[in-house]
C-alpha cells in the first residue's frame, strides 16, 4: 500500500475544506483563522491545522506541491496565531486553560514537525519560514517558563521543547526537558500510565516519548513505550474499538479507534527491531483502510521516517484479540472465549463488562445498605481456574455527645468524635471463571441478611432478547426483570446467552444516590436479597439445529421494532 499518498490525499481534503473557511479579510480582527461551526474561530486549533498545507506545499507527492494557495493558507493561520499569543509566549485553550504552556505544546508538536521539512527558496517561502520560526520560539519561551497541571503535560511539553532544540538549539530547552524527566516517566510494570487512559493519553504519551527518544536521543525511553503498547490489546475489540472504562480521563465510556496507535507500532518496533510490534501497526492499518475510515499516519512522518514505514511485515493474527491478563496496578481483567471479551473493573459501579460483535452490555451491581450504593468490586485476583473479587459496605449508627459541642450547627460538629454502635457489614463475593465458549459468573453475598441486591445489565440497543416465552426489541430506556430462565441476546450476526435469570422482588431502582439506569441502553435486572449463591453463565451460542425458524421469527420482531433486517 502506498502510505504516503493516502496520507497525502487526507490531507488535501483538509486543506480544500480550510481554504474553504479561512478568513482573508485582513481588516477582520479573525483574519488568516478558520471558521468552526461547533468551536467558532479557536487560535490553537488554527495553530494546528496550518500543518497541513504546510506539509502539502513541500511534499512532491502532493497536488498542491509548491502551489501558492497551500503557502497562503498556512501563512494565514499562522499569522492568525501569531496574533493571538500573549506576550509570554503561550496561549488560551478556549474553554477553560489561560495562560497555558501544555496547549501552546500541542500546537508546537504540530507544527514543529512539518518545520522540519521547509526548505525556504523563494522570496515567500523565506518570509513563510522566518514567521514561523518566530511564532515557535516564542512559543519556546511561554514552555520554558509557565508550567502544567495533569501527568501527561509534562511529556507533551518536553517533546515539544525536543523538536524546537532540533529546529533552533537553545541549552534552556534542553535544561527544562531535564527537570521534567528527572520525575521518571508515570508507566507501571503493566505499561499503564497514571492516566490510564487507551483511548487518548496513551498515545499522546507514546508520542512525545518517541519524540524524545528520536530528537534528543533519550533512545531508553523506547521501553516505556514498547511496555504499553504489548499492553494495549487488552483494550481492544476485534474491531479495533477500544474498551476505556477504567480511565481517569475525558475518554472514559467512549470507543474510539486504535488505529490511531500504528504509527507508534511501526515506529517503534522499528527502532527496537520487533517485527511482532510492526505486524500489530500492519493489522491496524488494515482494518482502517478496510472499514473506510480516516488514514491514520501523518504525512510528514512518513517523509521524515520513510524506513519506519517500509517493508511492512503481515499482519498480527486472530490471536492478537485472545488475551488473558489481569493489570493488577490498574486494577483491571481482560478474558476472551470464542470472541466474546469480558473486563472486570475495579471500584467502579458498572464492574463487568461484555462485549461479541455488536452485543455489548456491562453489569452493574447495586445494594441498598445504609449509605452503600453499590457493589464497589475490589482486589481482582487468580483463584482457582478463574477471578474473584469482593466488595465489603459496612453502616452504623451515631451514639450522643452527651454534652454541648460549642455549637448547634450539625455541620460544624465534629462528628468523627462520636461514639459509634450497631455496626453491619455486607460482603459480596463475585467469581468469574472462563469456560470454553464463555464464562460462569457466581455470586456469593452475606452479613446483614435482607439487603437489597440487583444485577443491572445495560444492554446496547438493536439488540434483541429472546426469552422463556418472550421476545423483545432491547430499545433504549426499556426495562425487564428476568426472573427465571435463559435469555438469548441476537444482534443479527451473533447469539449470546444470559441466564438463568433471578428475581425475587421487582427492585430496580437505587436509593437517592445511587447511579440511574441508563436512558441510552435497555436495563435488564437479576435481583435478590442477602443473603444468598447465585450462579448465572454468559456463552456465545453457535449454530445449531432449527436455526432458521428462529432467524425467520427475529426478523419479524426486527421488522415490528422498525430496525434494519439482518442480512443473515
């Protein structure tokens, strides 16, 4: 495949659609931004995007190659930028960072790189370049001096720092880049860093690391980067979806693509050598042009690291999704059985989550025990053929001071001087343990007898649920006790059985406090009271005999629920 020129063609369409929207009126006071309809004029994002046209300007595989309008467009927006630093150097994020070093660094990271590849020749090229390099250095200056405010800022600011001392040497970035890295670099022994973030802050730590280790020659730090990228397919879907709710950041509950970590593969594997590194950034390429969806790979990358990018290895093979592994510093499991993946998650409401296909739903415990709200799962462990886990919510009571406090205020007391009694405590239990074409799910509370306990299962809609003498549309905001029997989860393609369901009341809602149902998915319930030994198994059904009735009877129900008819 040539990488480049799908890389490039990207790009140009970017580029037509800035051209589109660009201001070039210079008496208005937006004059060389764009415009956006959901962020309006935004300077960091115009920063940005001027890596595009700058790239294509000096890529001979372009169509814009050495075309005027490509300069043009670049040299407005980074004069738009230019407008908008602040005297020191850095510049606002719109929304809610002032004054800020780490997002001036991600404008740096975008443009220092296509800089690399300006070769100023002509009279404009010349004028291009020296504004440029004005803006990055006084950008430089805003880094050097203004500081960051979450773990992954520290990395993105000295990479960006590392790609300056390439472009103009200055011992102060250098001493800087220092100072951050003499904090070590935040990845565990699993790969994982603070942020436990795989649908966005893992790259862009794998990023600047990389930077650092190719502009500076910190080449050590490549291991930090090759441990979290061998980690990364515990995320992963076989669609390449990634699986992000154990993160600490924005991406929590999102699934975003991994394509966008091929780059890292190729790049690093090729450096350390490791072609099963390379075969993973192969795989993912793959599936990206398979499903049509945007090209992954910076065009100036593959111009200024073409040997990365060459010779590709065959992709990694279906057992890239078949993981077994318990991150225990992250306090996360991934098992797979014949495709269907479960994560376990640690002190989290929602703590199992499965996924085959287009059958995806979680599993939320809920309890009703004094100020206890739900089943907060804890320390994830081997134990026999399998996992288990527990949770422990413990209630009392408060006894009287017996004398006045200094004040009548119930919020100005010091509470935590009370005497205590009547102390309680529910523990829970939950074992999980994989089987052949799935897993077996026991769950074991006890203490406190008579607590409420409810098993929430938010199915993702299109789903449809056949059961003991029902069959339902899984719509969105609906809901179901299941109170014996099997269920069959159908989503066209796959089948994946429930059961047997439990119910022995029709609990389905926490106490005020507790998280509410989803709006978004359908909500299936198992319930009962403590103190009791619930088993409930989650397969993946394959074809079998008499199939067929059974398609013809979904379609039907597909059709009454007014969704697309399977093509099966």
């Amino acid at each position: 495949m040539d990488l480049l020129q799908r890389s490039v063609a990207e790009y140009e369409k970017e580029f037509e659609m800035l051209e589109k929207y660009q201001i070039t009126d210079p008496q208005d006071p937006d004059f060389g931004g764009y415009y956006n309809k959901d962020f309006g004029v935004v300077a960091q994002n115009c920063g940005s995007a001027a890596a595009k046209p700058m790239t294509l300007y000096f890529c001979p595989q372009s169509r814009y190659y050495k075309d005027p309008r490509a300069l043009a467009c670049a040299d407005g927006l980074v004069q738009h930028l230019l407008n908008h630093l602040h005297p020191d150097g850095t510049m606002d994020y719109y929304s809610c960072n002032f004054h800020s070093a780490p997002d001036t660094a991600f404008v740096t990271l975008a443009l220092a790189k296509p800089a690399k590849l300006v070769k100023a020749e002509t009279p404009e090229e010349k004028a291009f370049q020296k504004k440029l390099f004005l803006v990055l250095r006084r950008m430089g200056d805003g880094m050097v001096e203004e500081g960051f405010h979450t773990p992954n800022h520290r990395w993105v600011i000295s990479a960006a720092l590392a790609l300056l001392n390439t472009l103009m040497p200055d011992e102060r970035y250098v001493a800087r880049i220092d100072q951050y890295l003499a904090e070590h670099i935040d990845c565990n022994e699993d790969g994982e860093y603070a942020e436990r973030s795989a649908g966005g802050y893992n790259e862009i730590n794998n990023r600047a690391l990389l930077i650092l280790a190719q502009d500076l020659g910190k080449t050590e730090l490549l291991e930090y980067v090759r441990r979290n990228l061998e980690m990364m397919p515990v995320f992963y879907h076989t669609d390449f979806s990634i699986f992000t709710e154990n993160s600490r950041r924005q991406d929590k509950g999102t699934a975003p693509y991994a394509e966008k970590y091929a780059y890292q593969y190729l790049l690093c594997g090729h450096a350390l050598h490791d072609e099963a590194l390379r075969a993973i950034g192969t795989t993912q390429l793959e599936a990206c042009i398979r499903c049509g969806r945007p090209f992954p790979l910076a065009a100036e990358d593959l111009m200024l690291f073409p040997e990365a990018f060459q010779n590709l290895p065959a992709p990694a093979g279906p057992e890239l999704f078949e993981v077994d592994r318990l991150l225990k510093g992250s306090g996360l499991l991934r098992l797979s059985r014949g495709g269907l993946n479960l994560w376990a998650v640690e002190r989290q409401p929602a703590f199992l989550f499965l996924k085959k296909g287009g059958i995806d739903f979680y599993i939320k415990g809920g309890i009703s025990f004094f100020n206890c709200r739900h089943l907060l799962m804890e320390n994830i462990r081997p134990c026999g053929d399998g996992y288990e886990m527990e949770y422990e919510g413990t209630g009392q009571y408060y006894q009287p001071f017996g004398e006045y406090q200094g004040t009548n205020d119930w919020w100005e007391m010091d509470h935590s001087r009370r005497r205590t009694s009547g102390h309680l405590s529910v523990k829970v239990k939950a074992t999980v343990t994989p089987v052949d074409d799935g897993f077996d799910i026991r769950v074991q509370p006890w203490g406190c007898p008579a607590s409420t306990i409810r098993f929430e299962f938010g199915i993702l809609p299109n789903v449809l649920i056949h059961g003991e003498g029902y069959r339902i549309p899984a719509n969105a905001g609906g809901s179901l006790v299941a109170a014996k029997g099997e269920l069959e989860l159908f989503d066209g393609k796959d089948t994946v059985s429930v059961g047997p369901g439990f119910a022995v009341n029709d609990v389905i809602k926490g106490l005020f406090g507790a998280v509410p149902a989803s709006e978004d998915r359908f909500n299936l319930y198992f319930n009962d009271v403590t103190n009791f030994d619930r088993r409930f198994s989650i397969r993946r059904l394959f074809k079998r005999a008499g199939q067929k009735v059974r398609q013809n009877l979904q379609r039907h129900v597909f059709k009454r629920a007014g969704w697309a008819v399977p093509q099966l």
